[in-house]
C-alpha cells in the first residue's frame, strides 16, 4: 500500500507542477506580447500627427491650342503631373469646340482634370498674339468659382518641369517666385537676390517691365486671388505676366516667397518644342485598310489648323 501511496504522490507532484509551469509559461507569454503591443507595434502603424493629411491642393493652368505638338506636350506634362498629389489639372483650349483627342489623352494619363474652351476674341488675332491670355483667364474664373484655398500655377505645355518645384509651392503664402531655364540670351531668368532681399531682376528683357520675370517664374495663392477681386491678365503680348502680377497689388517684395534654395537653382526649363509642319494627307487609296489610317486620327494636318 505505502508503494501506491508514494506513486500516488509523485504523480500528484508531477500534476501540480505541470500546471505551475503552464501558468508561468502563459504569464510570460502575455508580458511578451504586452510588451510588444505598448514598445514595437505602434513604430508600424501610422503616426497620429498630420502626416496623413492631403497637403495643400495645387491648380495647374495649361493653355493649349490645335498645332502638331500638341498631344506630344500634353503627354509630357500629364506624365510629370502624375507624381504629384493633390492636384487639379485645369487644361484650357483656344478653341470652340472640345477636341475628343484632347480629352482622349487626358483619360488615359489619369491626372484629374477639367477641360474648358477659351477661344481668342477675334479683335487680338493680329501680329503679335497675345497666345494664352483668354486661356489662363478663365482658369482664374474657375479658381474664382470652385476653389478656396491652395496655390495655382501657370504650367505652360512646352516646359519640363522637376516635381519638387510642385512640393515647394504649393505652401505659398501669397506669391512665390524662381528661376526658370533656358531663356533670352541670359539663358536664366531669375529675381536678383542679395542677403536675402530682392535687389531687381535678371532678364534678357527688361523691357520697362515692373516684373520681368518668365509665365513658369511664380505662382499664387488661391486665398490672395480671392482679395483681388479684380485680378486678371491682360491682352498685351509679352507683358502678359507683369501686368498680370500688377494686377495683384499692392503685393510688397516682402510678400514674395524666393523658392528654389532662395534662387539658386533651377527647377523648370522653358524648353520648347521644335515646331513641326501640319502632316500631308494621308492617302486612303493606298492604306485605308492598314494600320495607318487609325494613326491618321492622331496627326494634324493644315486643314486642322
């Protein structure tokens, strides 16, 4: 009996301290993941400052009109726009009518956007034209009409421009300026600035200009637009933005933000396209049932024009 007993006991044992080491087993786990969860998991989840937020929108302004680079630069610009975030593009045609190839394009980049017509008053189609002005105007009235906040910019179709000018403007204050490549035989134009502070202008033209600064050379806050009710560009061929900047006064130097490491660096070229002539007829005898004629749809020929 006292051998049943004393085997009784060792399994009694053997059963109390299999449940003592379960216990501590599960305790230990539980800390470990307590642990976890308060020191390690938080370092993967999303902070809970502001980073999440949208940033500031931006309003791209695009003139355009009918020429054979047209699709090629909108292409180009669309592909660069794609990278930034919250942004509207506001493309706006010198034409009557909506082109179905403008808006084509324009699906298929996958930038959102808004395509308006803005066609020229016939009283300015002589020497000189004033290109863009009818353009860029009505984009102002639909910042006028849609918008309450943000920055917009005039982002012509034949730059090239680096994605992190977008990222700098689009915390303007008021009005933000910067160099832009590639023009007049200074090859820059730029505001001039000395410990900091505007000391004028560097243009291959002057020009009598109160601001000779380039049309990719600064952007706008939509809330200062707002303010000056009366803002607009004028018909004038290439006084277009100083007028237009004039009609933002009283706008003090102090007023102006100096992007770009304060002008010391270039960060959208005014490049330009290499002007082609319109096609020559396609010939629908010969190829009308090859490929060709689908690529015929995306050309432009002078009867387009």
């Amino acid at each position: 009996m006292k051998s049943q007993y004393y085997s009784f006991g060792n399994t009694s044992s053997k059963m109390v301290l299999g449940k003592s080491t379960r216990m501590y087993l599960i305790i230990f786990i539980g800390t470990v993941l307590i642990y976890l969860l308060l020191h390690c998991v938080p370092t993967y989840l999303p902070s809970s400052d502001n980073n999440n937020t949208e940033p500031p929108p931006l309003y791209i302004i695009t003139p355009t009109y009918r020429r054979p680079e047209q699709l090629a630069e909108l292409t180009r610009l669309g592909q660069t726009l794609k990278h930034v975030k919250n942004l509207l593009w506001l493309v706006i045609e010198d034409a009557h009518e909506w082109h179905p190839l403008v808006n084509h394009i324009l699906d298929r980049i996958g930038v959102p956007y808004v395509y308006l017509l803005a066609p020229m008053p016939e009283k300015y189609k002589i020497g000189y034209l004033p290109r863009g002005v009818s353009n860029r105007n009505r984009g102002l009235e639909y910042l006028r009409a849609n918008a309450t906040e943000g920055v917009f910019y005039f982002a012509d179709d034949d730059n090239t421009y680096d994605i992190s000018l977008f990222e700098e403007m689009r915390y303007i204050q008021k009005v933000g300026m910067w160099p832009v490549g590639l023009l007049t035989s200074t090859g820059v134009s730029s505001p001039i600035l000395r410990n900091g502070k505007l000391d004028g202008y560097y243009d291959g033209w002057i020009g009598g200009r109160k601001y000779p600064v380039d049309m990719a050379g600064f952007a706008v806050s939509v809330k200062f637009l707002h303010e000056r009710p009366h803002a607009k560009m004028p018909f004038k061929a290439s006084f277009e933005e100083t007028l237009f900047l004039e009609s933002l006064e009283p706008l003090e130097s102090s007023d102006i933000e100096y992007l770009a490491e304060e002008c010391t660096d270039i960060l959208v070229w005014h490049t330009q396209s290499v002007k082609n002539a319109p096609a020559t007829p396609f010939n629908d005898t010969l190829h009308s049932d090859t490929n060709l004629k689908y690529l015929d749809m995306l050309l432009v020929r002078k009867s387009d024009l």
